[in-house]
C-alpha cells in the first residue's frame, strides 16, 4: 500500500475545510439567488386606454342628472417576488382612484366592474378576470377614494424571459354605451 504522506488527523482537517467550503459556497449561492431576485424586474402595469374612467347613468338618459356614479383609475402598480424552484413570478397589483356620486345615485355603495388583464408585453393576453369595486358612499359624502389589492397573482418564470415579458393592465368594464360616451367626451374636450 503507498504511502501518501497524510496522517488521519490531516485527512480530517481538509475534510472539515472542504465541507465548510461546501457550506460557504451553499451560503453564497443562497446570497446570489436573493441578489438576482431582487435585480429582476416584477411585470409591468398600466391602465387600458380609454377604460380608465366609468360613468353609470340610471337608465332614464345621459343627461347630469341621469348619473350615477363616476369613477376614474389614476394609478396602478406592482411588486413581485420570484420563486426559482418553481418557476413562478408572486405578483400583488394595486390600483387606486376616485369615484363621485350623481344626482341619481340611491344607494350608498355602488359596484363597478373592473378587470385585471395579464398579457405578454405588446403581445396577447394570457389571461383577464373580471371583478367588481365596492365604491362606498356611507360616510355621507358624495366623492371617496378607492384602492384594491390584488395579492399573490401568478405569472410563469422561464429563462430568460423574466417579468418583463408581462404587464398588467387594468381598467373599468364598460358596456358599449359606456365606450361611446367615452369617446363623446374625449371629444368635446
């Protein structure tokens, strides 16, 4: 048998020394990992155009004192976490803005439509929800502020396409009447 020139005490050390360079290299490899996560961009978010603002008229007309509601979207926004181990982007979406009650609103919460709409940047949409926003006029006054928060939405992580290759895009759901008032209005301005 050759003799390597090693005792067992030194094969010991340099055992001990690899497995600590083992767990060094772990630990900077988990130090990496949450360095790239936190460089990698969450999806982009954006209101539709032309769905950013609702007016709901009580069904007798479109005069001033047929409205409902008015409602408008100012801004919407993202944060995201991503999972490597399986290949999901953890996205929260929030948007705020502000509604005001018309002469003919009976109630005091009125829900509108709104939808959340995942698409691949200047591309296709993945996938579009629906969803109503309680706009909540019981304290008495006729305008509020209104915010929703969409927690832990998922989107697909897959080298190299990271988050972003989406964007969100929110907006009212508006019927063909509420389109085309839109547009009247956009026009008399």
């Amino acid at each position: 048998m050759a003799h390597l020139g090693m005792t067992a005490k030194t094969a010991l050390k340099i055992m001990g020394f690899s497995t600590f360079l083992g767990l060094a290299a772990c630990g900077a490899s988990v130090q990496a990992e949450n360095e790239m996560k936190q460089r990698l961009p969450c999806p982009g978010a954006g209101i539709l155009g032309s769905t950013e603002k609702v007016t709901v008229f009580n069904g007798a007309g479109q005069d001033i004192t047929d409205v409902v509601v008015t409602a408008e979207i100012e801004r919407v926004v993202t944060s995201c976490e991503y999972d490597f181990d399986d290949g999901i982007i953890y996205v929260d979406v929030a948007y705020r803005g502000i509604a005001e009650a018309g002469p003919a609103a009976t109630s005091p919460t009125i829900n509108v439509p709104v939808f959340l709409a995942l698409t691949e940047v200047n591309r296709s949409v993945l996938r579009k929800d629906v969803e109503p926003i309680v706009l909540d006029f019981s304290a008495g006054g006729r305008r509020t502020d209104f915010v929703k928060v969409i927690e832990g939405a998922r989107v697909p992580y897959v080298p190299p396409f990271d988050g972003a290759a989406y964007e969100y895009l929110v907006g009212f759901q508006l019927t063909p009447d509420q389109v085309a008032y839109n547009k009247a209005q956009k026009a008399d301005r």
